[in-house]
C-alpha cells in the first residue's frame, strides 16, 4: 500500500438495493489485508439500517489504495451468510471494480483495489443478489 495522505470527504454510492429483505447495510473500506472476508480487519465500517433502493456513505480516506465491500446483512449478524452450498452467500454483495464472488471464490484486492484517482471522485458499486 502507498503512502498515507491527507484525507478527504469520498462518497459511496450502492444501488440495486433489495429493500423488501430488510436487516442492515454495512459498508467495508479495506486495505489489503483481510479483504474480504475479515471485518475485524476494515480500515473503516459503516452500517445503516434504514434502506432505500440507492443509498450513499462518506469516508474519510487517507489511504492511496483501498478495495470496497457492502453487505446487505438480512439477518443482522454481521457476517455473510451462506446458502445451502456453504459457499455461496445468501445475501447480497457488491464490490468495487464490479467484482462478484464466483466459482474460484470472493474476489481478491488485486483485482478489487481502486487507487485514490479512481476514488477521489466518488465510487458507483451495484449491489448483487443470488
């Protein structure tokens, strides 16, 4: 990850969300380590439990590489809940860079990451439902 700098006000916005399966929204800004599977690991978190079909989050972020997870937690634990596979969610998810977890499994940073020219301006993620 690159240098810290100054933070700025960087706006989230989700579409696509499914309001009719209630529970909360929680968005997840993550470094490298832990995406996206450890939350205890999220640089920042934040949750809303009044949903709307499209919602928006401001960060502060000073970080130059960051990779965005949103779950919308139905039942409220806090972790993505998995169908009867055991492997895939039951919830939705959005990513940024249009990820979506797949037969290889979740996505990856590398792949996920946006670099603070791709997110100075705001970010679009689009909420996905199995």
């Amino acid at each position: 990850m690159g240098p810290i700098s100054e933070a700025s006000g960087i706006e989230i916005n989700v579409t696509g969300i499914d309001v009719d399966r209630g529970g909360n929204l929680i968005v997840f800004i993550f470094g490298e380590d832990g995406f996206p599977k450890i939350h205890a690991k999220a640089l920042q978190t934040q949750t809303q439990s009044q949903l709307s079909t499209a919602m928006s989050f401001t960060f502060d972020i000073p970080q130059q590489e960051i990779a965005i997870k949103i779950l919308h937690d139905e039942d409220e634990d806090g972790k993505v809940t998995k169908n009867w596979t055991g492997i895939y969610p039951a919830e939705g998810l959005g990513f940024s860079k249009k990820q979506k977890v797949s037969l290889t499994g979740a996505p990856v940073f590398k792949k996920s990451k946006l670099v603070r020219s791709e997110f100075e301006s705001g970010v679009n993620i689009e909420m996905v439902y199995p």
